[in-house]
C-alpha cells in the first residue's frame, strides 16, 4: 500500500508550460487568422514552383431558384449548404471573372465582374423558365377546384408554347350547373375591362406628347410639359420611370442605402469601361457633367443615381417591379413579356417570360395576369424546386 | 466591550468585517463605493463597446473579434486539460483507502466539527445528510455536528432538527442543535449569520466545555444537501496533516450535484455538472481558488477571524478572503480532489427550475461583492506582498469580468459588425469570412464539450429503477445546450448582479429551492 496518493495535484510548471505555449499558438495563430479573413492567400505557383502571399478578394451572389448550378471560370462552385440562394465565393485573383448561374428548364444568367484584392462583389443573379408556366383562370370550376374551359379543344390549342400548373377539364356540354363560379376570374376581367395598361405603348405616349407640343407657343409648352409628367413608379427607393423612349431606373433613397450596381469602383473611364463596359463609362461620365442627377460617392464609390434599361430596341406597353424585387423589371415589349436587371454592369441580362404578340398583361398584387384570345392566365414565374 | 484579544491584529480592524460601502464613513466609503461600480461599469463598457466598434470602427470589432475566438478556443483547451487532469486524480482518490493513508499520523486528538445550516429544506434531506455522516468510515465519536435551524422558518422546522437529534445523536460525539434569531442586528439573513451564530454557540456549549483545542479541530461547513462520501473525513485529515501550513490552509472538496441527478431536468444537470468543472479546473489552480459552497478549515483559524461575516451573500467565498486578508496574504486553498454530493437544482416544472437556477446563479456571481471587498483590504493591509495583492486583484477582476461579458461577446456581440458595420465594411472579404471564421471555432471549442459530456457520464450515479437506459443519450447530447446555458444562467445573472451592486441595490441571500417535494 503506498504511503502517498500517486497523482499529485498538476505542478506549476507543468502548468506555466502549457500556459505559455498556448500564448504562443494565440501569438502565432492571430495575425494568421487575421491575414486569412482579410482575404490573404498562400499560393503555390507551379510554373516558378514558390510559394507566394497574394490577396484574393470574393464574390457574393443572391439566386432567385435553389437547384441551380453556379460556375466561375468555367468552374463550378460547391452549392451552399444553409443559406442555398446565396453563394459566397472566396479566394478569386483580382481581375475580370465571368459567373454564370444555370440550370435545367431555366434561362442562363451569365455577368462578367471585376474582383479587387480583399474586396467582395455582389452580384443578384435570376433565372426565369424557358417554358413559360402557367395558372388557368377560367369562369367556372369544378368541385375539386380544377379549371373548366367550355367546348372541346386540347392543351396545345389553349398552352401552346406552355405548361399549365394547375389541372383543368373540357367540358363537353354547355351546362354549367355542375360547376361553380370563379371569383377570381370576374376580378380579372374587371381588371382587364376597366385598365388600360398594356394597350397604350410608352411610344404612342410619346407621339402624342410631341403632337400635343406641335401647335402651342414656347411659353405654353412650358406649361404643358408640367402637366405631362412621365408614369413613375416606386418600391424600395428605386423609381421606374419614362423619359422620352426610355426607360429608367432612378435611386430616390438615401446615398448610403443605393443598391450596390449604381455604383463603381473610383476610377478613370478607360479603366470604368474595362471594368463594367464601355456603357457604363458613358453614363458615369455622362452624369458627371449633370446637375440634376449628380455622381456622389459612398465610401471610395462612385455613385449615378439612374441606370438606363435595356428595352431590346422594342417598344414598351408595360413596365413593373417584377414580383417581389425592386432589382428586376418586367416589360411588356412587342414580341412578349421579358424580365431584366437594373444591374448593367458588363451588360443587362433580359429573360423573355412570355412571348407572343398579342396578349395583354398586368400586375396587381405582385401577380402577373395576362389575357390572350379570350382566356386568362396568371404567369408563374418560378419553377418548382 | 467585547474581548478580541483572539482575533488576528488585522481582524480586530473595524473594517475588517465591511459588507457594504454604507457601512463605511469619509473617504473610504467613497472608495468602497467607487469598487462596487467599477465591475459593472467594466462590463456594460464592454459590452457596450463591442457594439460601438461594431458601428463606428466595424475593422478593429472584427480584428478583436477574431482574437477573442482564437482566445476562447485555447481557454477551452486549457481548462479542459485541467478537468481531465482533475478527473484522473479524483477517480484516483476515490480508490485510495484513505484510512490506511492516515494510519501513520496520530490523528486521535483531532475532532471534526460538522456545522449543517438549513432553512426550510425537507426532513428527508435533513436525513440523508446524517445519513452519510453516519456511514463515514470514520470514528464517529470525534465527530461534533451541529445542525443549525433559523428561527425565521418557524417551529416545524426547527422541530425538524430536534427529530433528526433523536435519531442520530447517540452515533455521533457530540450532537448540538442551535436556532438562529432572525433579529440580529447588522447581519443578513442567510447561511453566513446562521452559521456565524452556529460557532459561536458550538464553541461556548461543546467545545469550551469539552475543554477541546481549538487547533485539534476541523470545521467542515457543509449544505444541508451535502452528503459526504465515506472516506472524506480520512481525506480531510490526510491532506491537514500533509499540508504545508495546515492552520493557514482551508480544505476544499469537489462538488457533484448527483444527488438528485436523474430527477433534475437537462438545463440542470448541465449547469450543476458545468459548476462541478468549474470546481475541478480549479482544484488544479488552488492557488487562484478560493473556498466554494462546502469546504472546511481549522476552528483555530475561524476563531482568529471571529469566524467571518454574518452581513455578506457569497459567505462561502468570503471567509476565504476574510482569512487570507487577515493573515497578510498568507492562507491557502488545499484541493482535496475528493468529492461531496449535493443536489442539482430542482423544481416542479421546468420554468420553475430555469426560475431557481436563474436566482441561484446571480446569488453566486454576487461574488462580486467579494472583488470590492479583498481590493479595498489589499489597498489597506501593507504586510500582504504587493506582486500577490495586484495578482489576486487581476485574476479575480478578469474572472467576473469575464463571466458576465465572453459568453455575450461570443455568441451574440461577435455578430456585432456584420449586423451593424459600416458599408465600406460589408464589401470586404473581412466582413463575409467574420462569421465563418468566428463559427470555425466555436465548432473546435464545442470538443471542449465532448470532453465535458464524456466526465460528466462517468461522474454520473448508477440508473435507479424506473429511469430508461435512452436518459443516457440525453445526458451526453445535453450539452450542447452550453451556449445558451452560458448566456442565460451565466452572463446575464452576473450582469444583473453587478448592476445591482454598481447602483447599490444590494442584494439579499435566497435560499436555492433543490428538492422537487
């Protein structure tokens, strides 16, 4: 038996040991810890075969679908496990990179962004179906609540170029004593009997604007042109307006809540276009030079407060916030609904919703209704993931 | 006038006993008065400059951010060595036969006092306290219990006392029963006046009489939840008569708050068994310990002090500093790797336990009011050497101060400058890798956790009958309740605490409810 407990209590050496060593580690491991999230880079370059420090910067990118697929460079990135609409991209080389986000069945949404050293660059990226979907809204329906379209006919006459979301039937008979009334479809009637949107364009608008001017003085004109302000429209600090043909997005909000795609780098023009395209150098130099829309700038940012949007050189019956986003547009140009980006760095990326040349849409609600030979839809502009 | 010529020159200072900055007068009250704001000021001004930096200079939040992650992940690693090394010694102590160890001392002139203060704690607890005092491998003769009721609990339950003396008397040595008034002046109610009262009474009616040294005996001040394991008198006295200044040493055992393990609820076996690991971590620093919940330590010592303060909260920890501070700096903490059981805090319902934890927390990191009270000697009483007064002072700041703030900062203000930075913040890559790196290394400190899980399942009774073998998984996934058991029952109560003594809203004792009835 022995005389003492065998383990005694840790001695304060072994102690102090282990404390200092710890300090060490915390010593060693901070400035690492820091040179890494401020976007610091060990690199192995094979061709000098040495290591190099090199800053990195990243890229950050909003989806509007789940299953999507992302690449950089031709290189797919891993999808996000928690947050799967949102890819923080890390380690990118400063310089010009392509992101392109695609997907089955979905249109491809492709950028061309320029990545500065320890800098991440936003990017919201929205991929529309190639098929159009869409929602029946018929006068009757059945019990179960499937759409009842009257007379014989087949999906392709009535969704030609289309999928249907919801089930609906033929009914062969002209009773209706089986069915029941939709409410939803006398609202969208009343809304397309008593709207005029989508019927009158922003160039007939325009015409007539000019003629109105043709025959009245200067002092007149004056005047008038008060009285013919241009259709606005407003969500989240961002207005949509018309001026002319043109379709604009103008900034209302606060200099420092502006979206981060009215903004650019501090730069020269050449290197502006080189950058985010020779049009955005224009239109930052351009306003430059304005007194009603000045640049400003945010931190080290040069700020316009409106972007121009891309109209396909198309005329414009209808222009919204698309559903849901102050970041997209919706127009109704004259071969069919399209969606774009206020975002024109490197280019607009436009995605047709529908297409067709005579149908009329409208939104109320953040739902897009269209009329096409008599029968109602509503546009559903997501697919199922 | 009342006869101190026994208490130690320092004690005899009519400040010695100083609970509150009111009991002070000139400029000493000003300066008690100034430490009890200094630590609540230093925490919300820190947490509230987490947040300002988060705003004003979101870079430096970061960079302090990520330098307290590194900090928290090598704190964990640190204390968690010592829990492990901690564990292999009490395992180890508990299959020592400490009677065999103590065979080579002459341990017959030795008494232990055992002083049990309740309040309104059930018989049943009363009984199984005795219970392990009576299965001791001990000679029972030497022990002297004392189990001390408060008059304000009224008569059933200091009749309570009276049943459990019937019963147990007989075994022990000496068996004293004393009633605490609740009208004495100056003192607050509490275990600290009971038991301050229970001394003096054990002294005048047992000891004094018995003519027994008060050098030959051990005073163990225990819960009335403590039931002892049956070699800690052997233990106890093995380690006196090993230590290097046994009448300057108080005797600290490892609490397991097992008693009532498998009844308590998740969130109370996790902050039972987190206070347990506190109390081993510091079992291997006893030099940066000072005496937690039961402990014990030479009368002869308690006597020279005039057996410390009936007008504090945190009684346990202060008697501690009353001696250390008495003996210009010379007292230790002996650990005894050696463990007691206790209960985990109960109650019917669960709101009813978060609420009984809650309360008992913020009565422990009161403690606080032990920080103001050992600066305010150290400014006073020269004769303690300085390196040991400014490492004392430091060591004991940081640890409130740490308590209240590194679990806020941590797991909510480390958010701080993504939330609240500034624009030009939020482009860096800084500002998008923050968050990953901060959640890095939380999730290789968790391991710390794996470690916990794994003690606190071995430390963990045998499954009574009626209780599934599936309370097991429980028990190991409980812990990953610690973030926010860290926040809740840590952070907050502290931060309640020290706001409470920074404005002078001083606090009472509450008696923590343990038993579900």
């Amino acid at each position: 038996m022995p005389q003492e407990p065998q383990i005694s209590g840790m001695p304060q050496r072994h102690r102090q040991i282990f404390f200092w060593t710890l300090v060490l580690v915390f010593v060693l491991l901070l400035p690492t810890m820091i040179f890494y999230t401020t976007g610091y880079r060990l690199i192995f370059d094979s061709d000098t075969e040495t290591t190099m420090v090199t800053s990195t910067g990243g890229m950050y990118v909003t989806t509007s679908n789940l299953d999507i697929d992302v690449y950089l460079d031709e290189e797919q990135i891993e999808q996000p496990r928690l947050f799967r609409n949102a890819y923080y991209i890390q380690n990118i080389k400063a310089g010009q990179h392509r992101i392109v986000v695609q997907a089955p069945e979905v249109h491809t949404w492709v950028k061309e962004l320029p990545v500065d050293p320890h800098i991440v660059i936003e990017a919201a990226a929205f991929n529309m179906p190639t098929t159009p979907r869409l929602r029946p809204i018929t006068e009757y329906e059945t019990s179960e609540g499937a759409a009842v379209y009257q007379g014989t006919g087949t999906t392709s006459t009535i969704f030609a170029n289309a999928t249907v979301t919801e089930a609906f039937v033929f009914a062969t008979t002209s009773s209706v004593a089986s069915f029941s009334i939709n409410p939803e479809y006398e609202f969208v009637e009343t809304l397309f009997g008593t709207s005029t949107a989508s019927t009158t364009s922003v160039f007939a608008q325009f015409i007539r604007d000019m003629d109105r001017f043709r025959f009245i003085s200067p002092e007149e004109r004056t005047a008038t042109t008060s009285t013919t302000t241009p259709e606005v429209i407003e969500r989240n600090g961002v207005e949509l307006l018309n001026r002319g043909l043109e379709l604009y997005a103008v900034w209302r909000g606060s200099e420092n809540g502006i979206p981060f795609y009215f903004c650019v780098t501090n730069a020269n023009a050449s290197t502006t276009a080189f950058r985010y395209g020779q049009h955005v150098a224009n239109a930052v130099y351009a306003t430059s030079s304005a007194t009603s829309s000045p640049l400003f700038l945010v931190d080290d940012r040069t700020c316009r407060s409106e972007i121009k949007l891309d109209r396909l050189r198309q005329d414009v019956y209808l222009f919204d916030f698309f559903p849901g986003s102050s970041d997209l547009v919706l127009l109704h140009l004259e071969d069919g609904l399209y969606v774009t980006e206020i975002d024109d760095r490197a280019w607009q990326n436009t995605q047709p919703l529908y297409l067709g040349e005579d149908f009329r849409a409208i939104i109320e609600n953040d739902i897009i209704y269209i009329e096409e030979n008599g029968n109602f839809f509503e546009i559903i502009p997501e697919i199922e993931s | 006038m009342s006869d101190d010529s026994h208490l130690l020159p320092y004690a005899r200072r009519a400040d010695f006993k100083v609970a509150r900055a009111n009991e002070l007068t000139g400029k000493d009250r000003r300066f008690y008065r100034f430490l009890e704001i200094v630590p609540g000021v230093a925490a919300w001004a820190t947490l509230v400059g987490i947040v300002w930096a988060s705003i004003y200079a979101s870079f430096f939040a970061a960079y302090f951010i990520i330098a307290f992650a590194i900090y928290w992940v090598l704190k964990t690693i640190f204390l968690s060595y010592h829990v492990r090394y901690n564990y292999k010694r009490l395992k180890h102590h508990l299959e020592l036969d400490w009677g065999r160890l103590i065979e080579r001392f002459k341990c017959e002139d030795y008494y232990h006092l055992v002083i049990f203060p309740y309040y309104k704690e059930p018989l049943e607890m009363l009984d199984e306290a005795m219970k392990g005092l009576a299965e001791a491998n001990y000679d029972l003769k030497k022990l002297i219990v004392v189990l001390t009721a408060e008059e304000r609990a009224g008569k059933e339950s200091v009749d309570q006392a009276y049943q459990i003396e019937q019963k147990y008397a007989g075994q022990f040595g000496h068996f004293l029963v004393t009633e605490h008034p609740d009208d004495i002046v100056g003192e607050i109610a509490g275990k600290g006046s009971n038991v301050h009262h229970a001394l003096h009474d054990v002294r005048v009616k047992v000891i004094d009489q018995q003519k027994i040294p008060y050098k030959n005996i051990l005073t163990s001040i225990f819960d009335i939840d403590t039931v002892i394991y049956p070699d800690y008198f052997n233990c106890l006295i093995w380690h006196f008569m090993t230590a290097e200044q046994p009448f300057k040493s108080a005797f600290q055992p490892v609490p397991l708050f097992t008693n009532n393990l498998w009844e308590a609820s998740a969130v109370s076996r996790v902050m039972a068994m987190s206070s347990t690991f506190w109390q081993m971590i510091m079992q291997e620093r006893p030099d940066k310990a000072a005496t937690f919940s039961s402990h014990s330590v030479s009368f002869q010592a308690l006597y020279e002090i005039g057996y410390g303060q009936a007008n504090v909260v945190s009684e346990d920890s202060r008697i501690f500093w009353n001696l250390m501070v008495a003996n210009d700096g010379n007292f230790d903490v002996v650990s005894l790797s050696y463990p007691i059981a206790m209960d985990a805090t109960a109650a019917p319902t669960l709101w009813g336990t978060i609420k009984n934890i809650y309360q008992q927390h913020r009565r422990w990191t009161y403690g606080v009011e032990n920080w103001v009270y050992l600066v305010y000697h150290f400014t006073k009483n020269k004769k303690i050497p300085l390196r040991k007064r400014w490492a004392v002072a430091l060591m004991q700041g940081e640890g409130y101060w740490s308590l209240v703030t590194n679990p806020i900062m941590l797991f909510i203000l480390g958010w701080a400058p993504i939330f609240l930075g500034t624009r030009e913040f939020h482009e860096t890559v800084l500002s998008y890798e923050l968050p990953i790196m901060v959640r890095n290394l939380l999730i290789v400190a968790m391991f710390g956790l794996v470690v916990s899980s794994i003690i606190a399942l071995s430390l963990t009774p045998p499954r009574p009958q009626g209780y599934s073998r599936f309370r097991y998984i429980v028990m190991a996934l409980q812990w990953i309740m610690v973030p926010i058991t860290m926040i809740v029952f840590s952070a907050i109560p502290g931060l309640d605490a020290q706001t409470r003594l920074m404005f002078g809203r001083y606090m009472g004792f509450w008696v923590t409810p343990k038993r579900v009835q």
